[in-house]
C-alpha cells in the first residue's frame, strides 16, 4: 500500500491516518488535515482496491451497495499496514482515523474489527459497513458521525443509524447534520477541528 506522510510540527498532537472516498488517492484528504489538525503527524493511506479511475478501500455491487465480502477481505490488511506505520513514527498518542465517504466506510469497519487498532475514529458521510453490527466493544471509543441532509448518495438516517450502531458498541458518539451535499465543506471542517481538540 501507498501513503503520503507529513511531518509533525506538534508532536503532543494525536497523528491522524487519512481514508479517501470512492476514485480517490492518497494526497485528496491532505487540505482536510491541514485544515483540521495542522501540525499533526498524517499518514493519508490510498485505498488497494483500483475503482472509477482511482482507488477505493473496498468493492460495491453492481446496484453500488456494500459488498460485505469485500470489506472483510480488505481490513486485514489495511489493519496490518496502519499498525505497521504507527510502528515506524512512535508518537505519545494513540492514531484517530479520519475517513471520507468510502474511506469513512472502511474506518467504521476497522474501528468494530480492530477496536484497539486506534483512539478514536472521524467518519465523514459514512454508511454502516456491516448490516449485522459486529459484537466488538469499543470501551468508550470516541467517534465523530457527520452526514450531510441534501446527500444524494446516501439515504436519510443513514448516519444516524451508524451514530447508533457505534453508541451500542460502547463508543462515545458526536453526530452531526449538515445542511449540505455529498462533498465536504468548511462546516465539516470546523467540526473536525472541534472534535480533534477535544480528543487530544
């Protein structure tokens, strides 16, 4: 797998490990980190799966819903690379996960897989990965949801059903409506920024 690293300039910070959307790579959620968390260690990982003329992080069927299969075959592995890159830049605090779309797909997936793989995950326009949520506890994890009220690839409650999905695992949820599109915006921006300093 291949991944763009930034140097931190505030090493107290906790390091992020960026998940782009569906036709991604990895330098497109660099701008959100800087935004968000400048001075933070990022490791912006690209997705193994070629999809749309980029990268995704797993497959959907032909009728674009999740392919399960396709998930559980893909987060060993990427569960492995992230474990093993946290390994190589040691920092005094645990990873968060900050995924987009596809890539916010595949954190909640890693975070009820893998429940000790990081501190805390940022799911942004996420999807519930699994129909039948997993028997992972995530001890008081905390998540930030945020979904967007006019997105046109995501139905209503989608991300309050993943919100409730992840309450039910144990983790701390923020969740938020955003009266916006697909596409990210300075409000989610904001939002991260807010939630990171409180995770910190």
């Amino acid at each position: 797998m291949q991944f763009s690293f930034v140097e931190p300039s505030d090493p107290s910070s906790p390091p992020l490990i960026l998940l782009h959307g569906s036709g991604g790579k990895e330098t497109d959620m660099l701008p959100v980190a800087a935004a968000a968390a400048p001075g933070a260690a990022v490791f912006s990982v690209r997705g193994a799966v070629a999809w749309e003329g980029g990268y995704a992080f797993f497959r959907r069927l032909p009728d674009r819903s999740i392919d399960e299969d396709s998930i559980r075959a893909e987060a060993p592995a990427l569960a492995a690379f992230v474990a093993e890159i946290i390994a190589g830049h040691p920092g005094r605090s645990s990873p968060i996960l900050v995924g987009f779309s596809n890539g916010a797909i595949m954190a909640a997936a890693l975070v009820m897989l893998f429940p000790d793989l990081v501190g805390g995950a940022a799911l942004l326009r996420p999807l519930s990965p699994f129909a039948t949520p997993t028997e992972t506890r995530l001890r008081a994890m905390p998540v930030l949801v945020v979904d967007a009220i006019n997105d046109v690839r995501r139905q209503a409650g989608d991300g309050a059903a993943m919100a409730a999905q992840l309450r039910g695992a144990g983790a701390i949820v923020d969740h938020h409506s955003l009266n916006s599109g697909h596409g990210l915006t300075d409000d989610d921006l904001a939002l991260l920024r807010g939630w990171l300093a409180t995770v910190a």
